[in-house]
C-alpha cells in the first residue's frame, strides 16, 4: 500500500504525494473532479465529527504531474478550519483471505483519511 503524504502549498493548495502512479493517470484521463473525488476527495471538517461520511466534497481544480495532484479549492481554504482528504485504497491488490482478515465489508473501498487544518 502507498504512503500518501498531503502538504499545504502557500495556504491555498493541497499537495498530494505517494499516490499509486497507475491509479493517477487514469484517473488523470477523465477531465471532470468526478474522478479524482473517487480517489481523494477533500472535505470541510464537521463540527460533529460523527457526520464526516456525510459531507460533500469541496469543489475545485485537480492537477497532475507524475504521481503528484495538486488540488485548488473553488474557495479558499479557511483560517483554523480542519478539513480531511479520504484516500481510498484501489490499487491495492487484496484477494478474498485479506479482506477477511482486514474486515473489510464487501463493496466497499477501503480509505485512509488525512486530516488537516489551515
């Protein structure tokens, strides 16, 4: 599994590094967010941090070089905001006897989620 970094580009950009190469540039052929929201989508941090799977993902602009994406919200990013970038785990080559072991439900990407706060 990749180890994926984020970092905060002159307070206005995330920078995402460590992303599964093939992952990104196929995503990098579809040219609506639809794609990259499927990969790494960026959320507003809730108040109550139990609706976290129910929020929808900021708006804005993905670019690609390589394996890295940059991500420039329609908005800026807000000052003591905590947002979160979810990772989800498509690359990753598990078969049947992982899932279980994992508990993994049927279905469902995993992700890891990668909190941030401006």
């Amino acid at each position: 599994m990749p180890v994926v970094h984020i970092s905060l580009i002159n307070n206005h950009s995330l920078k995402f590094t460590g992303l599964d190469y093939t992952t990104v540039q196929e995503i990098n052929q579809d040219t609506s967010a639809t794609g990259w929201q499927s990969l790494i989508p960026v959320y507003r941090m809730p108040a109550d941090t139990d609706m976290m799977d129910f929020q929808k993902p900021q708006p804005g602009k993905y670019t690609v070089t390589d394996s890295t994406v940059i991500f420039t919200p329609d908005t800026p990013f807000i000052n003591h905001q905590a947002y979160l970038a979810r990772y989800y785990h498509y690359a990753e080559g598990s078969n049947v006897w992982d899932d279980i072991k994992q508990h993994k439900k049927l279905g469902k990407p995993t992700y890891t989620d990668l909190i941030f706060k401006q």
